[in-house]
C-alpha cells in the first residue's frame, strides 16, 4: 500500500518517473518527480504507479534533489543530500587518492 512521502516509479507521457507521493485521489496521484528532476509536480492514473521501497539514489541525483530541497525550503532535506553529496565526495577522493 502506498502512502504520502513514499518513493515511487510513474510512467508519464511515455517515460519512466521517479519520484515521492505527494497526494493520493481516487483514481490519480500526486507525485513530485525527482527523476527527471524538471517535471516539477505531475498528475498520474494510479494504475501507472508502483511503489518504490528500495529507492536508489545515484550520486547524479543528488544535486537535483539539492535544489529541491532550496525551492521547497525544506532544511532537513537539504541536509540530508548535502550530507550524502559529501560522503559521496570524500569516497571519491579517497579513491583517487589511493590511485595516485
């Protein structure tokens, strides 16, 4: 069952949508897309949703979700990618180092 706030995958307008619920209706939903991140807010047929308990987020994906966060002004997600975004660096760096 698939409730406010959990991740999801869409099919709209032809392509494959990442995203989180962001309001259950009868027979459509609203989901913020992340995935690509310039869809903004879309309106899909339930029937085209699936839930997405294991989510994965790609170091690619961090600076869209960054700027979400800022447009929402949402501190603690904004946070929380800035956060991962620079775990994500230091491994890098470590591993480029260690090549070095």
């Amino acid at each position: 069952m698939m409730t406010e706030g959990d991740w999801v995958f869409a099919s709209y307008r032809g392509q494959k949508v990442t995203g989180f619920l962001l309001l259950m209706r009868e027979s459509t939903v609203l989901v913020q897309a992340t995935i690509p991140h310039d869809l903004g807010i879309i309106e899909v047929s339930t029937d085209r949703v699936s839930w997405n308990n294991n989510a994965v987020i790609c170091i690619d994906d961090l600076p869209g979700l960054i700027d979400l966060s800022l447009d929402w002004k949402d501190k603690e997600w904004f946070e929380k990618w800035t956060h991962e975004l620079s775990l994500c660096k230091r491994l890098t760096d470590q591993n480029v180092s260690m090549r070095s």
